[in-house]
C-alpha cells in the first residue's frame, strides 16, 4: 500500500510538480468516499489540462509530457486497493495512513494541527456547517439573500432532475449502463464516434422535451432584483437560458446540449437535424467544411474553455455571497468556483439532497440538506416576491 502511493505520488510529481499538491487532496476526497471510478476519471479529466497549463506557464515547474493513461490507471489501481484494505480489520488504519503518506510524499504542508488532526478529519462526515433541514434553514437563508448584492450562484444536476433531466451518476444513471467516450477516442475512432451520438440521441428527447422548473425561475428573479453577480452551471441541459437568465450572467462551464459544433470551423448550429439524421443512418454527422460535428459539451479528456473559466473566476472574486445548489461538488475546477468566494471570505450556502465534498470545510456558512427546490425557490420569493414558474 505504502508503495503503491509512493509510486502514485512521484509519477504525478513529474507530471504536475507544485501544481499536483492541489490536485491530489480532490482525487483521495473521492477515493476516500469510495467514489465510482468514472466520477474519479471525470475528476482527473477536468484537472488535468488546467493544472498542466499553469505548469507549463511556470516554465519550469513541469518535467515531462502529462501521461494522462498513465495517471488514470495508477488511480484505478489505487482505488482498487483502497476497496480490497475495506475487507480487512485494519481498513480504516490503511486508508488513513495511505492519504497521509500521498500527501507527505508530494510535499503537501503538514496541517493546521499536525497529522494527527488532518487523520480525524478524513475519518469524520459531520460539516463544519450542522446540516439544517428545510424549515430550519430557510429564515437564515433569506436573511443571507436579503444583505447580498452580488450573488454567485453554482448548480449542478439535483437542480434539473425535477425538469426530467436523467441523472448521470445517481443508482439509475446513465453511466451505470454506459461508458464515457474520452475526446481523444471521439477524434480518432468512427466507432466511439457512433458510441457518443448513440448515448446523446438516448437523451436527446428528455433535454428536448424538459422545462425550466421553480430553481430556475427563482435566479432569473434575483437577476431581475439586481442581486446576481454570476451564474456558473455544471449542467448541460441549457434550461437557465431557457428560463431567461441573460447570456452575460451565465456560464456554461461545460458546455450545452442545445447546440452543435463543428470541431474544425467552429460553426455553431441547432442539434434537432443532426440526431435525426444520426438516427436514420447510425452515420456520425459532418459539417459542411468536411469537419466533424458534436454536441457543443465538455466530453471527459476535453479542455474547458479557458475565457469561460475566467469569467468564472472573475465572478467568483466579486460575490459577496456563493450559493451551491442541487451538486455533489466532486467535479474540479469547476466545484472550486464558488469555494473560491468562500475563502476570499463570502458567505457560502450549500444546498443539496446528499453529501457533498464541501460539507467539511470551515468557510460553509449554511449547509441545507433536502430537495433544492423545497426551499430555495421559497427563499427567493420572500425576498424578490412571487415568482414566475413560467
């Protein structure tokens, strides 16, 4: 065990050098939490490229190329080992003295209250925040929303599934039938390209068909009040647009399934002709310049878009209060987003129906366990009025 995080702590060293002491803490968070290994991908996925980039303008920070293979089997195998030290007696005493070594072994700086401390916290699940059901929450909810005036506001999936949005990672998800098609394999394979148009035309009727819901509506309300600084969503349904939340307050961060793109010309088109003629064929589509068409999302292995990210971060720097809604906050760097206003010392609310990855740190102000829309469209109401379900 010992070895295996040695050898996983120095090959991701050589890949990443400063910039892995970030990353490393997100990926043992999940493989703590015995996170399914393509949430554990998706994490490295999204990491990747942003932490290689900032090596590479660092000069000399990075030693080699990223191997990104590499780096995805050494997590399968770490996470695989951590599963088996479950079965024993002495698991727990493995799992912790596994994260302490990676984290020691990469150079990360010893805890505020030594190793002992950072041992205790990875064993505990209680927030730093207590959890308060809906009616407990919702009078310091309101009382939060009525002092801000430049909220940043992060969704994620739990905002969408009451719009007939399938759930992706839930028991009934889609990627408990289905394996991800990385954006290497879509670039140079036919035939994960067949793979990736199939699995979007399973979804396509539901994102066609589904509506903004209360969530929605109660946002474009607080950009309405003037009170929303940004909007930044994991999700890629493009029912915050529907709902009305204006273009220069909302970020995508990965992408939408309302539009196609071209890969080569960059033409941006509507997605409706392209599934029907996908699903007459079984032929991936092409644009008219010969280039290959897909879905304007973030596939696993896909960049983010850097001026997004930006914009993104710009928001999170002028909020002066961050409210997660409906996310597990396991995905990076979106997750960081609203963290980021919550270390720069906003208030930070979190919402969610299940854990999150950020029930334990010590910026939460108010943790709310429940269904998001139970309580945050009720919230809005009080402070911006009725509210338009459309």
């Amino acid at each position: 065990m010992t070895d295996l995080a040695s050898k996983m702590a120095q090959m991701m060293s050589e890949c990443f050098n400063a910039m892995v002491v970030l990353a490393a803490p997100r990926v043992l968070a999940l493989v703590e939490k015995d996170a399914p290994i393509d949430v554990i991908h998706e994490q490295i996925a999204d990491n990747i490229e942003t932490f290689a980039s900032t090596a590479r303008q660092l000069g000399d920070r990075i030693s080699g190329p990223v191997d990104f293979d590499t780096l995805l089997s050494m997590v399968d195998e770490l996470a695989l080992a951590l599963r088996e030290a479950d079965m024993t007696p002495e698991g727990a005493v493995v799992r912790r003295t596994l994260a302490r070594s990676c984290l020691a072994t990469m150079g990360a700086p010893e805890p505020d209250g030594g190793w002992d401390s950072f041992e205790a916290q990875v064993q505990t699940s209680e927030s730093s925040a207590e959890p308060m059901d809906v009616e407990q929450a919702l009078e310091p909810l309101v009382a939060l929303i009525e002092q801000a005036q430049r909220i940043l506001i992060f969704t994620g999936a739990g905002i969408s599934t009451g719009s007939g949005i399938p759930d992706y990672r839930g028991p009934q998800g889609v990627w408990k039938r289905r394996q991800p098609v990385y954006y290497q394999d879509f670039l140079s394979s036919e035939k994960a390209r067949v793979e990736y148009w199939d699995y979007k035309l399973e979804g396509w009727t539901a994102f066609r068909e589904a509506r903004p819901n209360a969530v929605h509506q109660a946002i474009v309300a607080l950009e309405r009040a003037a009170k929303l600084e940004l909007l930044v969503t994991q999700n890629i349904d493009g029912l915050h647009s529907l709902a009305g939340t204006s273009d220069e307050k909302l970020v995508e961060i990965h992408g939408t399934n309302r539009a196609i793109d071209c890969i080569t010309c960059g033409e941006r088109s509507e997605p409706g002709p392209h599934f029907e003629a996908f699903e007459s064929s079984r032929t991936p589509p092409l644009c008219k310049c010969g280039g290959l068409l897909k879905p304007a999302t973030i596939s696993f292995g896909q960049q983010l878009d850097n001026a997004e990210l930006r914009r993104a971060s710009d928001g999170a720097n002028a909020a002066d209060l961050a409210i997660s809604l409906g996310s597990s906050l396991t995905v990076n760097p979106a997750a960081s987003v609203p963290l980021a206003s919550a270390q720069r010392g906003a208030p930070y609310v979190v919402i969610n129906q299940g854990e999150t990855d950020h029930d334990n740190i010590p910026q939460l102000t108010l943790r709310v366990e429940g269904d998001v829309n139970a309580i945050f469209p009720a919230a809005v109401a009080k402070v911006c009025g009725a509210l338009d379900e459309g």
